[in-house]
C-alpha cells in the first residue's frame, strides 16, 4: 500500500539515463501543467501521447486539453486499437489468435 500523498507540490523523480536522461512528475493534478512544462522545455515541440483503452478513458482528454491551452500539437496512439488492427491484418481477424504484448500467440 502506498501512503497518500500529503501536500500539493508535485514531485519530480529523476531517470538518470545518460543521454536519455528524463524526469518523471509525479503529484496531484499535474496534468493540468503537462503542457505549460512541455512548452519549457521544448518551445514549439509536437507531441504524441501513446496509451490505452482504460487510461485514455480517465486521463487522454485532460492531457489533450493541456497541451492545446500551451499551443503544443498533439496526437494519440491508443496501442489497444493497433494491436487490434494489426491481429485482423495478420490472421483476418477470424482465427482463435489473439493479441499481447509480445505478439500474436494461438
């Protein structure tokens, strides 16, 4: 069980990775600044938010929505609907296969 988190200022983790350093938010309501922080660090960026079924139904408009205030470009993968698309291009959509995250397993 995680403890609450108990004030409102977000907390950044960093991912040292070398070149491929990036920084993780993590805090209550941070989305609502998801574009202005975006915009900070990459002035004129475009964006793609890549995501499923279930966190795009709770959190994929609010991050659409932050990123357009901060005039930040943006589109969306929803893997769910690729993995689909991709099993009815391989087995013609009428095998008993079905779609993970490694692949198309029978």
């Amino acid at each position: 069980m995680t403890a609450p988190l108990r004030h409102s200022d977000p907390i950044t983790v960093d991912v040292a990775l070398g070149e491929r350093a990036y920084d993780i938010v993590i805090g209550r309501d941070v989305l609502q600044t998801l574009g202005s922080r975006i915009a900070a660090l990459r002035p004129g960026v475009r964006t793609a938010i890549v995501t499923d079924r279930t966190v795009a139904k709770h959190w994929l408009e609010k991050a659409e929505a932050s990123l357009a205030q901060a005039g930040i470009a943006a589109s969306h993968i929803i893997v769910d609907e690729c993995i689909e698309a991709l099993h009815a291009k391989l087995c013609g959509g009428a095998t008993a296969a079905t779609p993970d995250r490694m692949g198309v397993t029978p």
